[in-house]
C-alpha cells in the first residue's frame, strides 16, 4: 500500500485518460496506492476539493483534503486565510491538515510580511483544530524554522523536502514529518539524500506534489499520484529494502500522524 500525502487532484493533466479524472483515480488503485491528501491553495479551490473527495473516496482508495492558503499566492488571497475563516472552512471530517501553507522566497520577497502573518494564522488554526500543518518551505528555512517554533507548532508536515539534515533535524525537533517526492532521485540532490538516509524511520512520508515536480524515472511526462511507489521505490534502494517496506511504513508514519492529531 502506498500513500501520497501531498497531490493536485483537481489540477492533474488529464489528457491520457481523455480529460476524466476516474482516470486517474483507477491509476492510483492500480498502483496500489491506497490513500492521498488531496492539497488546498485557494479558497476558491474549496468546492471542487471537496468533491472529488466525496466523489471518489472508497474502500480502496481513501481520499481527504487540507484547507489553506499557498504562500505563493497574491497579498489579497493571503489576507483572506482569517484564522477564523481557516478554523471554519477546516472543521470537517473529510479535511485532514491545514496547509499548504509556508513561506516563499524563491520567487518574491516583497510580501515577506504578508506570508508570514498568513503563516501564523495557519499555525493558530491547526493548534485549534488539533489538525497537522502541511508546510510549503523554499528559499526561507530559517525563518520558517523559526515561526514555527516561536508559535508553538508542534506538529505537521514539511512538504517536498529539499533541505539538508541540520534542516531536518530541526524540523524533526519541533514534531514534524519529513516528506520527500520526486526530487530526492535527482543525481543534484546529494543533499536531500543524505538528510534522507539520516532520517528516523518513523518520520519519514512520500508524495508526488503531482502534477508539479517530475516524476520518477517517467522524466518528461505529466506528473500524477499514481507515481508515488516510484519514490518508494528509490528511498527503498537507500534503505536497502523494497518499495512495498517503504510503502508500508510511510503509509502507517501518515496514519499514525493523523491518529495523533485529528
């Protein structure tokens, strides 16, 4: 069994299942995976979400969701994540995280203040509903690391990682998970492998960030999450084991992170 804990599914490219998501949905049980967090950016993302939550989710396939605000996106959509608007909008049964939330440097830093502010929101929403933060980290480890930690967060996931060990470790330190898609398998990312063979086993998740990032080894194709067991599969040559090992322990990392705190 496989679980991605971080995937688009109301963004995927559809083209090779003739634009049905179904399509994709029977990819992802053919590739064993049994379980996937469908991720929020926008409130306006909301409504679909949730419908392909409800729509496809079943005995084979378990399907939930997070509910926030990517810190990407414009001052204005940032502003909108009220802490009370995330504590209502993420009080349901089918939401399980709060997130993608995080901070962003890459690509602006002029909104440094307004991510920031969204980010504590975010952090007050997910220590009201008991509910993990799924934390988006790039170009800004330090001050991520440090308002998680000056907030109080205890708990969560740090998405797509791409960080050395001392990163991790610190994250580790404050209760959170560490979660490696894709780019772990990249030859330029001795870095990321070497945190990842130092991670406790029992902190470790995968995901594909689908359909963004490439997927392993399908390089050039469209990103999906039934490609997840492909990260399995290349943290399993590290660890020396096989893919369905590392399956079956991230998948039971995820369970347990969401018994503890949902």
């Amino acid at each position: 069994m496989f679980t991605d804990t971080h995937c688009h599914l109301n963004r995927l490219d559809l083209t090779k299942y003739d634009g049905q998501l179904s399509g994709a949905i029977d990819a992802m049980k053919a590739a064993n995976v049994t379980r996937a967090m469908a991720i929020m950016c926008d409130f306006a993302e909301y409504d679909d979400i949730a419908h392909i939550v409800s729509t496809h989710s079943d005995e084979v396939l378990e399907l939930g969701m997070s509910v926030g605000i990517h810190p990407c996106e414009d001052i204005t959509v940032l502003q909108s994540a009220t802490t009370e608007r995330l504590i209502q909008t993420a009080d349901a049964e089918h939401v399980w995280a709060i997130g993608e939330t995080g901070l962003d440097y890459y690509w602006s830093t002029e909104n440094k203040k307004e991510q920031q502010a969204s980010l504590a929101r975010h952090i007050y929403a997910s220590q009201q509903l008991k509910k993990p933060l799924v934390m988006h980290m790039r170009d800004a480890k330090e001050d991520t690391l440090d308002i998680l930690q000056a907030e109080g967060a205890e708990h969560g996931i740090i998405h797509c990682f791409t960080e050395d060990w001392e990163t991790a470790k610190r994250a580790l330190d404050l209760g959170f998970y560490i979660s490696f898609s894709g780019i772990v398998s990249f030859k330029s990312a001795q870095m990321i492998q070497d945190a990842a063979r130092k991670m406790p086993k029992d902190r470790i998740l995968i995901e594909t960030d689908s359909p963004y990032l490439a997927p392993v080894p399908k390089r050039g194709k469209p990103n999906e999450p039934a490609y997840v067991p492909y990260v399995a599969r290349y943290l399993a040559q590290m660890y020396e084991c096989d893919s369905e090992e590392v399956g079956a322990l991230t998948a039971k990392n995820f369970e347990n992170l969401l018994a503890q705190y949902c």
